[in-house]
C-alpha cells in the first residue's frame, strides 16, 4: 500500500479526532487559550539513517525532525520524549551515540526531555515526539490569496548531499562540507515558528520537498500559488551536483526533502514584522495548484518526487 | 545490554529533564496550575503480539497501554497519538485491523487521535502516545508509612492466559474466555486514575508484574512495603492453570504483566473518598524492601521476573 493509501484508511477507521482535523504538521488540543501541539516521528535506521551519519547525528535528527513539526505549528517547544525499538546485539556504542545526540539536540534548543521508552525489536528505531504551545496554531490550511510565500533557508542541500555521498561524487572539500552539513545536522527553526506564529497565515514544514509541500498548502487551502524560480533560495553547492549528474538545480532544490525550512504565507502588510532572514519566493492568488514561473512563462509545477532522482540508487 | 543498563546510559547522557525527573509513569511539564502529562510506549508485532491477538486488539492495546500510563499518573487523558512502522509486505487486512482498534478504544475511552505518521520499516512497530492533564500528578514516589496498599481488579489472568495458550493446557472454555479477555483485550483503569489524582499518595501501572511494580515504589518512595497473601486478588482461572502447571497460584499472580491496573498508596483517612472498587494488599511502613505475609510469617518477596515461568517458553 502507499502511504497516501494507508492514511486514507485510517481516517476512515478513527472517528474521535483533536481540536484540529488530522493533516497538519501536528495534532493539536485546546486548553482555555491555548493550544498544546503535540507531534511524533519515527526514525526507522534501515530506512532514514544512511550510513555516513553518524548514531550521535540520528539522535540530533530525530529531535530536530520532530521540534520542526512544532515550530510549523507556530508554537513554542514544551518538551520532547521518545521510544526505543532496539535489536538484542545492538553495539553499546550505537545507543551511546544516540543518547548524546538527542541530550546535545536538547541542550542546543533548550528543550527538556520529558519520557523514553525502550522495548526490544528486530530493527533499530527510534519514534521520537514533541510538545508545543500556542496560543494560535499555523495551519497548512490558513493561506489567503494576496499573501506572499516564503520560505527560510535554503534548499537543495540535504539531496545534492545524499547523491554527492551515493554516487561518489568528485567535489570540492568546502562543498562536500557544506552539503553534508545539512543532510547530517539539519537545523530545526524553533525560533521562526514561534514568531510565524503570530504574523503568518499558513506554515509547513520541508520534510517531502518544497514541491510537494507548495502542493499540500495550495490543496489544503483552497487556493493557486505561484512561484518565481528565480527567488528560489538554492543551497551552496547544490549548482555544482546538479551539473555533475547532468540534473535541472531547480528541480533538484525543489525535489530535496528532510530540509526542515518552514514555508510560510504572510499578508504583504505584515511581512515587515518578521525579524529573522528568509526568501519571498512567490505569491498566493485565487485559484487552484501550483505554478512556476521561469524564462517569463508560466507552467504548472509538476509534483517532484525523490524517486525521480533515486533511481537505481537505493 | 539489559533495560536498566540502557536506561542508565541514557539518564546519563540527557541533561535537560521535564519538571519531574525521568523514571515515572510518565513525564510532566507544568502549565500555570496543571501539569500536562505525556507518555509513549511501542507495540513491537514479533515481541510483543501474540498469534491469538487479531489486529484490532493490538491497535486497542496501544491505545490501552498507553492511557493506562497516564491514569498511573493521576491525569486525566486529553488524546492518543501514534507513529507506525511498515513492512513494504504487510497485509492491508492488518492495518485495517490496527486502524480499527485504535478507534474502536478512542471510542470507548472517549480520547480523541490526534496524530499519526507512518513510514517504512523491516519490522511491524506501533509506537503510541497519549497527553493527560491533572492538577496533581501523582508519583511513584509519594508513598509514605502508614498509607495503604492497594490495587484495582485482579491479577494473574494475564500470564495464565499466554501460558494457557503456550502450553496448549486443557481448561474449560468459560476459563478460558476469562483469561483471554484479560490477556487480549485488557482495560485501562481512566476513571480509576482520575479519582487517584485526587487522593492517592502515589501509583504505578501494572506493565511488569505486581512484584516489579511494589519493589519500585518501595524503592522510589524510600519506604517498607508488607503485603498480606490472602488479600493479593487472584484472577479466575489463575489457580486452575498455576495447579495444572505446577506453579504457586500466588507467585503467577504477582509476574503476570502487562495487566493495567493501578498499584496505589493512600492515607487510610482518605481511602473512603474512593468510590470505585479495589483491593487493599497491604500497608507502607517505614525502611526499605518489600515483605509478604504468608501463613503468619512475613518473608521478603522476591522479584519475581516473567523469566521464571516464560523458561523454554519463547
């Protein structure tokens, strides 16, 4: 079954839902004004952890991938809990490893760990969760047409660095740095959620690739956006891979998921009061889909997807 | 490496820990004047799924085990989430089953789902979550001397169910029945840890047997804990299958896990307030260990593990 399939089942199957419909980056409750977030995300190691990064970096990342979802609620981090799925000749180094990276992921944003679990499994897996409060969640739905689309960062790193690794690419040291910095230590963007928060109108997180994630706003909101692929913020070094491999870059950023960038939609009139660096690469109209605008011409954006570019490399 | 070892290693390496210290029921963060509880805890299907439990008890199951966790702590439930591991070959018969038991529960418990991620994995895992809320969260740690033992419903179905089926014994079907029931479709104790919140001193679910649990409360609370024998409430059925096995009817009792009731002490100046039915076992005194008096002595109790009787079993 694909995942879209396997969603649809279980929404059929699960009457009682939160204080928001299932489908957004989190889950939400309301408590008298405020709204607790509440996430979880699954880090499956055959499956998400490829072989270079290291079990600290799996550690960091499963905290990371799971404030991300908070912080494209808008909200502010409360805490962060996990389970432990572990295979009985599992390396001692292995759990270590871990254990650092998720108490330095939690140090770095200050976040405390409120519960694990550990339980025995064939597989390594590590199913990490998050808490977050506000007193407005940003919704995947809340894009109005006139507002301007942003998106923090940059992108196309995560990508050009897993096909650099797979392929075997020949480049540059200060390059290849660059690259791996962000597929093996992705920065979550705790502080630009809980300001989006309050100014923006819609947020999501890039966990499937900005295409993608242009495709569930536009969807879930009712509404057209138009991109220029010009104000694309592609990542250093993603030009150089995407000419190694004879690929399109703008593809390739627009392809490039675990980005954790937040994309966000704001009113024109309260995008000044944003304090942190981000790209407006875009616009919301009245509409349907997703548009991109390149060489002066408007196409529709396809839905990019990773196996596009994964091909004969898993 | 065994659980405790693991633990150790990840306590050692999380610095930043939740507003109770890690190692209860669940973790905690304050809000104003309440505590909102959160808790995760992973169904592994070659672990812990036995061939007798459909799909649908296992998706209950989840849900149970993990609202069982926040009545421990006193808190009343306010929703389940989940993450869910899969096998490229998994039948959709199974994840409409699980799918279906996560509601079915919702239902029943009157929890609403508020998110749920799947991805790819070897294994079948469903890692499930739940928030709860109380006023006063109630530790394993807050039992003191002079305060009551006591337990809701019984013990010892659980483990004669498994081994019942295990061992192919010969026993009538209302038997049976009864031991599957608490075997494959056990309760979780919300009402009951609700009212605890309330006026207990301190609880834990039982998940690893009556033994294992009283040996941490003794230890957490710094406190003696004696119980009597003939007030330990034994299933039905219990004794049928301890005497066809060879087994101290009292002894399965106190391994059986996975159970889902409540251990708690309280004041016996406030037992009264308590208006659900349960079992008093015993009395918390001052010192350390845990004793049980059987034929006029008083003995320690061992902590007694499933190995024991899971021997060539597994």
């Amino acid at each position: 079954m694909r995942e879209r399939e396997i969603i649809e089942l279980f929404l059929k199957e699960v009457e009682l839902q939160g204080d928001l419909p299932l489908g957004d980056d989190a889950g939400a409750i309301k408590l008298g004004n405020a709204w607790i977030v509440v996430t979880s995300d699954m880090l499956v190691w055959g499956t998400d952890v490829p072989p270079i990064m290291t079990p600290e970096q799996a550690g960091m990342k499963v905290v990371i991938m799971n404030l991300s979802d908070v912080a494209a609620m808008g909200a502010k981090p409360l805490g962060f809990f996990f389970s432990l799925g572990i295979p009985r000749d599992i390396g001692e180094d292995v759990l270590r490893g871990i254990a650092k990276g998720i108490g330095r992921a939690a140090n770095l944003y200050r976040v405390p760990v409120l519960s694990g679990d550990t339980n025995e499994g064939r597989e390594l897996v590590i199913d990490g969760g998050a808490l977050g409060l506000t007193e407005r969640p940003l919704l995947r739905s809340g894009a109005r047409p006139g507002d301007l689309v942003c998106v923090t960062g940059d992108l196309g790193r995560a990508l050009a660095g897993l096909l650099t690794w797979k392929k075997g690419l020949n480049i540059s040291p200060s390059i290849r740095r660059s690259l791996y910095e962000k597929l093996l230590e992705p920065t979550a963007r705790v502080e630009e959620g809980i300001e989006l928060g309050k100014v923006a109108n819609a947020a999501i997180d890039v966990s499937d690739g900005l295409s993608k994630e242009l495709h569930i706003l536009a969807e879930m909101s009712g509404v057209r956006i138009v991109v220029e692929e010009d104000r694309i913020p592609i990542g250093e070094g993603v030009q150089e891979v995407a000419e190694l491999l004879g690929f399109d870059p703008i593809e390739l950023a627009l392809t490039s998921g675990e980005e954790f960038e937040l994309v966000f939609t704001v009113s024109p009139e309260r995008v000044y009061e944003l304090s942190f660096d981000f790209s407006i690469i875009g616009r919301v109209d009245a509409g349907k889909g997703v548009y991109i605008e390149r060489g002066g011409r408007k196409e529709r954006m396809p839905l990019f997807g990773w196996e596009h570019f994964a091909e004969g490399l898993l």
